[in-house]
C-alpha cells in the first residue's frame, strides 16, 4: 500500500472527495487521470487517452480557489528581468487571505541557469505556488535543465522570454513527475503585450 499515492476506478460520474494522498491515478473509460490538490489549487488532468468498456468518463479540470495573480505583479517581475536580460531571475510567487505575495530569492545565476540559494524549509519557498524564472532574450519554453530542476513538486511553472522584443509567457503545471502545459490565462491576469507562449 503506497501511502503517497491512490489509484482508483471511475464507477460514478462523481468523483468522492479528496483521498489523504499525494497523487490520485483514476482509470475512466476515456483514458487516465491524475488528479491532485493543495490550498490554492485543485486539479484533474489527463495522462492517456484510451476506451475501456464498463467505467465512466472524467473531465480534466483546473480550478484555482484563490484570485488570479495580478498584471502588476507580472509587470514588475517582467521589469526586473528586463534590467540584466543576459541572466536568469527566479521569482516565487504565493497566496494568503486570497492576495498574491511576489518574493526573489538569494539565488545564482547565469545566461543559461538559475538556482536558489535560500533554504528549502523556507516559508517562501515551502509555500510558493508558483515558480517562475525568465529566459532573458530567448524563447519562453522549458529547457532540459528545468525538467530536472521542477521535478518532484506540486505547482505551477512560468517561464518569461523574448525580454527585448515582445514579452512572451510559457507556463505548466508540475504534479510531482508530471508536467501539463497550462494556458496562462488561467493563473495570471496577463496585459496585452505579453503573449501567451506554447
């Protein structure tokens, strides 16, 4: 029995509440699902797509429980980044009491690479729901590096590019070892020169 990890049969178009695991697996007659959740978020997402007889279908869902984050948080990570375009910047970004918190950790950076140098048991980091870094001059989509890096945590990744032309953002959800590319749009309240990256 993995205390971390469920695994389940849609036998009913309703789905109970939240088991005490990390990560659901649900195997309905449209494919299979993970389904997981935290504070400010709740998810059920698609894995495989297949047609398995004498189960029922879920729905991918998305659902924030707290406000979108704020164009002006957005603006002013895009700002600071835009001041040394050649290096990276890490931003995490949280929510309490439904308002949204921006916080850039004591890091070390390259052209190429971010890393944070705070403790992982920091508060900022521990209750962080979003991670998001920039990609200075090129284009707003994960590299392997940050594959390896975002692996084996619950939250949102965003990555913002293109800083001397028209700002792009990319952003995933990661759920443990499973990334999901999002639309933007579903976090963030974006301005319209930022354009939405996939």
């Amino acid at each position: 029995m993995n205390p971390f990890v469920g695994y389940y049969l849609a036998t009913s178009h309703n789905l109970p509440s939240y088991s005490q695991k990390l990560q659901e697996y649900w195997l309905a007659s449209n494919g299979l699902f993970l389904r997981s959740h935290r504070r400010e978020l709740e998810v059920c997402l698609q894995i495989a797509q297949t047609q398995i007889a004498g189960l029922q279908p879920l729905e991918p869902y998305f659902r924030l429980t707290v406000p979108k984050v704020k164009s002006q948080i957005i603006t002013e990570i895009i700002n600071t980044a835009s001041i040394n375009p050649h290096q990276e910047i890490l931003f995490y970004l949280g929510a309490a009491n439904n308002q949204w918190w921006s916080h850039t950790p004591l890091q070390t950076a390259s052209s190429t690479h971010v890393v944070s140098l705070e403790n992982s048991l920091k508060v900022t980091y521990t209750d962080a729901l979003v991670e998001i870094h920039s990609h200075g001059t090129l284009a707003a989509y994960p590299s392997s590096t940050d594959n390896q890096e975002e692996k084996g945590k619950f939250r949102v990744f965003a990555i913002i590019g293109t800083l001397k032309t028209t700002p792009t953002i990319y952003t995933r959800i990661g759920i443990y070892n499973h990334f999901f590319p999002i639309d933007p749009n579903l976090i963030f309240e974006l301005l319209p020169h930022i354009i939405c990256s996939s």
